[in-house]
C-alpha cells in the first residue's frame, strides 16, 4: 500500500491560505450588501447527525476558524438532521436573516440545487462543502477528493486480500443514493474492485448512510453467501461498523472491512483489528478552508480552487488509507486523535501491540 504524508494535506491547507489571503475584518471593509464583510453573517448547513463528525469537530472548527478570520462575523450552524426538506428551510431561513454567504453539506445533491438558485439570486455565494452539488453551479467546492478516496480504500482492501491468498467474493456497501459524494466514491470503489479479480458477490446503496440499514442488507447477504465472502469495502465508517456488527451477530469471523473518515470508534476498530482500513481526512483541513473561502467571498475575493468539478471551481485534498501498519502516525500526541482517546479499556493492549503511546 502507498503510503501519504499526513502532513502533505496539511500543506495543501496552508497554500489555499496564501491563495486567498484574510483581510483584516476592519469597520474600512467593504462586504456585500448591508452591514459589511466585518459584521457578517455566514451560514453552515450540515446533513445528518448519524456521523457524529458534524457536530464534534466540522460545526466547531469552521466557527473558530471565521472568528480567527474576523472576530465580528456569525455562524448560524444548522443540521438537518437527514431530512432534504428541512435543510431546504434552513436556507431560505438563513437567507432571511440576511447571510452573505452559506455553505453547505447536502443531504440531497439533487434538492439543493434549488438552495444554490435560490441564494445566487439573492447574490449570496454557495459553497458547497464535503457534496457536491452537480446539477446547479455552486460558486465553490471544498472537499476531498472522493473519487480517489474510493479507488484508494479499495485498493487497499484488495491488495490486502492478495497478500493474504484470500478467497471468495466482495460485497460493496456504498453510501447514500442521493449523496453526489458518495456517487464519487462508489465509482472509485469500482476503479479499484472491478479489475481485482475478486468477484463482486453484491452492493447495496444505503440510503441516508443508516448504519442500520446497511447492518440489515450485510446481514442478508452473509446468509446468502455464506463461507463466500471474502471482504467487504464500506463507503465510511458507520457502513462499515455496520457491517462489523452484521458478521458478529451471524456468529461470523469478520473478514477485512474497510472505512472512511478515521472516526474515533472505527480508529479504536483498526487498532483491535475488527476493521481493515479507514480513510483519514483531517476535517480541520476542509472546515478551515471553507471558512477562509467564505470569508473571501464576503470581501469580493473569490476564491480560484485547483480543480473543477461539474463545473464549480474547487479544492480537492487528498486522504490517507490508515491501517494497522500507520495508524500510529495518527494516534499519538499532538496528533489527529490522542492515545489517551483511543487507547481506552479494552484498547489498551492492542494500543500498546502497535506502539501506540
């Protein structure tokens, strides 16, 4: 498996922040509209609460970065909480109370076309953050690179499966059908698992990323082909914790799971060796360049991306597969996650087994 620095992300962070640079939030800023870049309120619209990243880490740091960036700007933050209709009335809500700029996690790539028509009309800057938004132009996207984020967890769990002369088939576990990002990352998946060798036994689109739902269709398809499975790639880390639990509950050995977004139980997963692989994708990273575009935005300075995506300019960063072989380049102190998180009770040992202190 090829390793990525985990500082290589970091730096791309830091040269997004040459790209665009802060203005001072001084009363001499000009903004859009009334009230001025200085004073300005920006809105964060999230999806769900099914991933408890929103709440612990994406909410908090995009708020502390725009008041690093100007310490008379608001957040209004709201999470939609998976339904598209109440993420739609955020918008308008958010619109109402006079925004200059929103960004947003979609729960439905599709339905927040109309938030994206609906803000630009109003002249207020739509950054669409971790999903795109393929069928209106945002006028910005900030994310990792999802379609390589597949190919690569893929790749990972099936050059592992080689080494290992496993046999069988894979099932595929992808994330919500009407998630964009998780489109992405399914075709990705694809790139890696088609030519593998490994016949894929099934796939399943779960809709909302319910770890429930994809528990149940794992659960299904371990009776279906019993003794044939020989990994299962999960599109993010509650899917594959779910698929986890489905092999135990049958009474299974879990083969190798992959994962997505190094969540605090799917790292602990990793270090125990219940789950393969997971992605890590330093949030602080797309938070904190989401801030910084907002606020360019705010002052007329529109941010330029390095790439374009369904014809939106944007900024991709590149994850890291963490395994068994890296995850301590993780967990340590100072780092993404502490020892004293992950290495708790029953992790202790393993921790320990790794290196990890």
């Amino acid at each position: 498996m090829k390793k990525l620095s985990f500082r290589a992300a970091a730096s791309a962070a830091a040269a997004l922040a040459v790209l665009i640079p802060a203005a001072a939030c001084s009363s001499g800023g000009s903004g859009s509209g009334s009230g001025g870049a200085e004073n300005a309120k920006i809105a964060f619209l999230m999806p769900d609460i099914a991933s408890t990243r929103y709440e612990q880490y994406d909410a908090p740091l995009f708020k502390a970065k725009i008041k690093e960036l100007c310490g008379g700007c608001e957040v209004l933050y709201q999470n939609a909480n998976a339904d598209a209709a109440k993420q739609q009335q955020q918008a308008t809500s958010a619109l109402a109370q006079g925004v200059k700029a929103i960004v947003i996690d979609p729960v439905d790539s599709a339905a927040a076309a109309s938030t994206v028509r609906m803000a630009q009309s109003r002249k207020v800057p739509v950054i669409a953050y971790d999903r795109p938004i393929p069928a209106a132009k945002a006028d910005y996207y900030v994310s990792f690179d999802n379609e390589k984020l597949g190919a690569m967890i893929g790749k990972s769990l099936v050059d592992h499966l080689k080494e290992t002369k496993a046999e069988g088939g894979l099932l595929q576990v992808n994330g919500s059908p009407t998630d964009a990002a998780a489109g992405l990352i399914k075709k990705g998946i694809h790139s890696a698992v088609d030519p593998s060798g490994f016949k894929l036994l099934a796939e399943f689109d779960t809709p909302g990323w319910e770890p429930a739902k994809a528990q149940g269709w794992v659960s299904s398809q371990i009776s279906k082909f019993d003794g044939q499975i020989a990994g299962v790639v999960a599109a993010n880390d509650g899917t594959g914790g779910a698929s986890i639990a489905a092999f135990k509950a049958a009474g299974k050995k879990v083969p190798p799971v992959t994962g997505n977004d190094a969540e605090l139980a799917a790292v602990q997963r990793v270090v125990a060796g219940d789950q393969y692989n997971t992605i890590s994708k330093p949030i602080k990273i797309v938070a904190e360049a989401a801030a910084v575009a907002a606020h360019g935005f705010i002052q007329g300075k529109k941010p330029q991306g390095n790439t374009t995506l369904f014809g939106t300019p944007s900024e991709l960063f590149t994850p890291t597969v963490v395994t068994q072989q890296n995850v301590k380049e993780l967990v340590k102190p100072g780092g993404a996650l502490e020892p004293s998180q992950v290495c708790t009770g029953v992790y202790a040992a393993a921790c320990a087994k790794l290196g990890i202190k």
